[in-house]
C-alpha cells in the first residue's frame, strides 16, 4: 500500500472504521429531552386545532356562498316586470309622493 495508491481493501478498511466511529459518535449523542418533547407535540396539537378552526370557516364560507348563488339564481329566475307593471309601480310612487306631500 502506498499513500497514494490505496489498495480497495485498504480503502474498505478505512470506510469500515469511518462508519463505526460515526455510529459511535452517534450513540453517544444524548436523546431529545422530555421538556423539548412536550413542547413539539403542544404546538403540534396547537397547529391540529388551528387547522381545524380554518377548515370549519372555510366550510361555513362555503356554505354560506353557496346559499347566496342560490339567492341570485332565484332572483334571476324572477319574472321580468312587463310595462303595464313597471307604469303600475311608478303610479304607486308618484301617488305616495303626492300623499306626503300635501299631508
């Protein structure tokens, strides 16, 4: 073996001690701590009821939007007023007016 011709098993040696000083190390490394722990599943349960909530407004938005496309399509299904209605209505506004006015 040279410096700079390694043979493979030189080199298999060497990723074989690589990999058990990385597991070692890796062993030795301490667990997360209890405190850390419960703090990441209350603000995950945090962001579950923050989800939640955004779910159920979008749904009632939805909802709600729904309700009024069904208000427009019944008022668009109304009846177009003829002209005898039209000069109906305007009689009755101008008979109104005339009726405060004169009070």
């Amino acid at each position: 073996m040279t410096f700079k011709h390694p043979s493979f098993q030189d080199r298999a040696e060497q990723a074989a001690r690589e990999k058990q000083k990385a597991l070692e190390q890796l062993r030795l490394k301490p667990g997360p701590d209890e405190e850390t722990v419960a703090k990441r599943k209350a603000a995950g349960a945090r962001r579950d009821v923050a989800q939640a909530a955004k779910a159920a407004v979008k749904k009632a938005n939805a909802e709600a939007g729904a309700q009024a496309k069904a208000e427009a399509k019944a008022k668009a299904a109304a009846p177009v007023p003829t002209e005898a209605d039209r000069k109906a209505a305007r009689d009755a506004r101008y008979a109104a007016r005339q009726a405060r006015n004169n009070r």
